[in-house]
C-alpha cells in the first residue's frame, strides 16, 4: 500500500447550516445546492412536513424529495440516505439532521434499545454515512436558546446550541449559522472568504461555497 503525493482536488463538501426556526435554512440549502449541481440533481430528505416542496419554483431544475416523520431513527436516516445514492444526485440536502437526533434520543428512552450501548454504535452510523456520501452534503440543523441556572437560581442565557450531537460540528467541513440577512462561518476548513470566524451576506453564500469547493 504505498504512499502517494497528497493534492487538492474538488472533494465532496460536508457542510451545515443552522439557525431557529424560520431562519431559511432550507431555501438557503436549495440555492447552495443548485450551485454546486450545476445541471445535475438535488436531492432532499425533507423531516419538516413537505415544507421543502414550498420552494420547487424557486430552484431552477427543481429537486427530488422524499419525505420522513419529524423524529426519525438513525437506522431511517441511513436508509434514505442510501435510497438518496439511486437518483444520481450530485447533492443530497438532510433537512434536517435534528431530526435524527430527537429519534435517537426516543430511543434511548425505548428501554428495549438498552439506552447509549446500543443507539450509539447506530447513530454513529449516521455520521458515517454522511462522511460516505457519493457527493456533496448539506445538512440543516435547528439552533435553540440554552439556560443555565445562576447562583441565585434564575435561569441565565448562555447562547444558542445546536439540535445535535455535543461535537457535530467536528465531523463537517462547514458549519454556517443564519443570523437574519448574514451567514457566520463557525466552524470551517475552507480558506477565505468561509474561513472559520468570517461573517458574509446570506445572498452570497451559493457562489463563495462554489468558488471555495471548487478552487484548487
């Protein structure tokens, strides 16, 4: 198995968006995934009640959806991901990757799952299956307000966590939070502009993720 000279081509992009709810995080996947496409297909995992199919007019070309409750297990995720390889699309879209979390997590409460022993292995399939994935990935994953009690016993914001495993944003190469009309990189292996710590306009995050993927 002999060592071979590392080179920088156009490797599939893991990334994330993230915001509340009503940030735009599936309209804002679309147009970043119709631009990595370019003429090829998108495909979507929509958990959010076919709200995805709002948008089927503002996508040229369109995309192919399939639709899954608002919990669902990994084992699910990892067969629709799987289902998602037979259209050929260039980009799969998990909206969103939070739903697979409440569904481990409602099974780890299913006592005949044996709690984390069991459930871990299956979600970390999941990630797998992302790092796996013949193309691109865009996930969108949920942001909620954490509280920590004070030293008097009031609850005290302390910022916005993710819906996901503590740790979900190491297995990505792009993690983008919404905040209105911006996008903040949090996290980021990319080079400039979508290095980690950089804010831009939401509008532009299509083409600065084409450019960025694609430049050698």
């Amino acid at each position: 198995m002999p060592f071979i000279l590392a080179e920088r081509g156009s490797l599939p992009l893991r990334m994330s968006l993230a915001g509340v709810g009503g940030a735009g995080k599936t309209l804002t996947s679309l147009l970043i995934a119709r631009r990595l496409a370019g003429d090829g297909g998108i495909a979507l995992i929509d958990t959010e009640a076919g709200s995805s199919q709002l948008y089927a007019t503002k996508v040229p070309g369109g995309f192919q959806v399939l639709t899954l409750p608002s919990v669902v297990d990994p084992v699910t995720m990892v067969d629709a991901m799987k289902e998602a390889e037979g259209t050929k699309a260039k980009v799969l879209i998990l909206d969103g990757a939070s739903a697979e979390w409440a569904g481990a997590l409602e099974m780890v409460d299913n006592q005949k799952f044996k709690g984390w022993a069991m459930v871990t292995p299956l979600h970390n399939k999941f990630y797998d299956a992302i790092r796996g994935w013949p193309g691109h990935v865009i996930a969108t994953v949920r942001r909620k307000t954490e509280y920590q009690v004070s030293a008097s016993g009031a609850p005290k914001k302390i910022g916005l966590t993710y819906v996901q495993r503590d740790g979900w944003d190491y297995e990505l190469d792009l993690v983008v939070n919404l905040e209105d009309d911006l996008a903040v990189v949090a996290k980021s292996r990319l080079e400039k502009p979508l290095n980690q710590g950089a804010t831009v306009q939401r509008a532009e995050l299509p083409e600065l993720v084409y450019a960025v993927a694609n430049s050698k």
